[in-house]
C-alpha cells in the first residue's frame, strides 16, 4: 500500500522475515476510530492481522460528512482488493460527534445485547459499516465508555476487573462475561493539563529515559498515598524544583507517578479481591501501571490491547445484526 502524510502501515512479518501477503482469506476490516487516531487492521479467517493502518484523522480532525472519505483514503485499498468485505467499528465514531450516533447500552450487558445494538449500514460500492454501541452506567454518579466495552470483551476471561488506562481510563467490573459496571478516571487527560498548561509546566524539562526517571515515577507513586491530596501533593511538582528537591526533568514522571497512583488507589476500593486484574495495555503505559498496581499489593495480567480489540469485534461480529455472516475461526 502506498499511503503518505504521516500514515503508519504495518506489513506483519512470517517466521522467515518475509513479509505475509493474504496468507489466509480476509473476512473483515476492523477498525478502532477514537477522538485523535484512525487505527484498522484487516483481519484473516484465522484472526491473524494481514496488514494494519493508522494515522492521526480521529473524530477531533474528521470533516463534516468527510468520515467515508477518512475509511476510503485509509483502507479503499484493501475494499477494493476484497469485494463485499465488511468494516467493523468501534469507539468514538460512534459518538454523538462521530460518523453515525449509536445509543449507549446500558450496563449490565454481555455480547448479545451489545451485539443486538450494533448499527450497520452500506457506503459506496456495497460495502458494508458496522459500529458498536457504547456503554452507560446509570447511576447515581454515571458514567459512560466507547471502544473499550470491545476491548473487555476480547480479554479471553469471564470473570476479571479490567484496567485499560488511556486519556480517560477504565475499571471494568466483568462477572459471567457480563460487563456489570465501570468506573472512569480521567488519568490521560489530567496529565496533559498539568504538564502543558498548569504552572508545573513553567519548571519542567523534557524528562530523560533511565533509572532517574524510574525513580521520579516511584516518587511520584509514593506520594499518592502519603496523605495531603492529590491537589497539595500535584504542587510539589513546582515547590521542589524551586527548592531544589526535585529535578526539571523529573517533573513529567513524578506527576504521571502521582496521578496513576491515585488512579490505582482510588480504583482498589472497587475492585473486589476474589477477581483478577487484567491490564489492557503495552509499552511504558504497561510498565507503569504494573508497577503502579504492584505497589498497591495486587498482581495483574497483561493483554494487547490491539489483539484485545480485535477479538471483542470478532466475537461481537458472530451475532451482530448485518455482519454475522462474518467467518473467523
């Protein structure tokens, strides 16, 4: 494929280097359009990932009526090459902003009803778009997910408190394949305002990757349990540079230390100890909420999030109104 303007393609690789061309018959595109990324894969009747495109046209960039032109621009390649193939979709296409509103399901929900919600409809050419509902938690507090209720599905347990950590992080309550309930923290999203908006920002340094960092994180970790609250404690990230306490280039690690331990120490309370935890995620995020939930005295179980994402779809897929014709194995 032949795509520019900063587009990633990912071409996978078999055991010998080579690269895999169609090694088995695609069956469907699956595609995660969050607010900031544009993220597909087409996906083999094994469920292996032929070929996988990504970019920066989330909904925050997508022009008024331009959302078929983002797919076709994206993936065109691969409709034409598979006539008839079928895009599934999840996350924040689905949102008010997004391509078509989906309503939300509310929580309890397993596959079926989630499935039962799922909107499909053609674009040009025939090809057929398939988008997954969100979830709702209509309590006293509500609370509200897209894209990820796909993720949990796809984690391969029934029974587990999911972490998937993100601008806005979930905990997810699943019992019997059922998500019951969840939890957001707004992790991701503090974070950026805190180190590129507030004045913790005005003493900072770009942070240097080593064992300084690490222990910055730590620091930030242990703080987040060491009483005062988050607010007083978020402070020191100014106060301790002027005092020489702590580094310019640790600013960035001691905050994100603090926020996710509050996070992880805020999310505990709910998380009952006769479940397990999965963690959703990869790289230094993957790192540092490990670390983060070690330190909160809990072990947890680590998944790829992309491979979690396509699973969710393909079991969704099986039963959804308009694309259960979908064959994965």
């Amino acid at each position: 494929m032949n795509i520019t303007d900063g587009t990633e393609v990912n071409h996978p690789m078999n055991d010998s280097g080579l690269p895999v061309r169609h090694a088995d018959r695609p069956v469907c595109v699956a595609v995660d359009w969050g607010t900031s990324r544009f993220r597909a894969h087409l996906v083999a009747e094994s469920a292996r990932l032929l070929d996988s495109v990504a970019s920066d046209d989330g909904m925050s960039r997508a022009e008024p009526g331009g959302f078929e032109a983002v797919l076709t621009r994206m993936c065109g390649p691969w409709l034409a090459a598979h006539r008839g193939i079928p895009v599934l979709m999840a996350g924040m296409v689905g949102s008010r902003n997004g391509w078509r509103e989906v309503p939300y399901v509310p929580c309890p929900a397993g596959l079926a009803e989630i499935a039962d919600s799922i909107l499909s409809f053609e674009i040009a050419g025939g090809t057929r778009v398939a988008i997954v509902p969100g979830l709702v938690v209509d309590d006293a507090t509500a609370d509200v997910m897209r894209g990820e209720e796909t993720q949990i599905l796809g984690v391969g347990v029934d029974d587990a408190v999911v972490v998937l950590p993100g601008t806005h992080s979930k905990w997810a309550l699943l019992r019997n394949g059922r998500i019951e309930s969840f939890r957001t923290f707004m992790t991701g999203e503090v974070f950026g305002l805190f180190t590129h908006r507030s004045v913790l920002r005005l003493l900072a340094e770009p942070s240097i990757e080593g064992e300084a960092e690490r222990a910055a994180f730590r620091a930030g970790l242990a703080a987040a349990t060491a009483g005062g609250g988050l607010l007083h404690r978020a402070f020191f990230a100014r106060a301790g540079v002027l005092t020489g306490k702590l580094a310019p280039c640790d600013v960035e690690p001691h905050v994100s230390g603090l926020l996710i331990g509050s996070e992880v120490g805020e999310a505990m309370k709910l998380a009952p100890d006769d479940l397990p935890l999965v963690l959703v995620a990869d790289g230094i995020v993957a790192t540092n909420y490990r670390e983060a939930i070690a330190a909160a005295g809990r072990e947890v179980e680590l998944v790829d999030p992309e491979r979690a994402f396509v699973d969710g779809l393909i079991r969704l897929a099986r039963l959804g109104k308009g694309v259960s014709d979908v064959r994965v194995r």
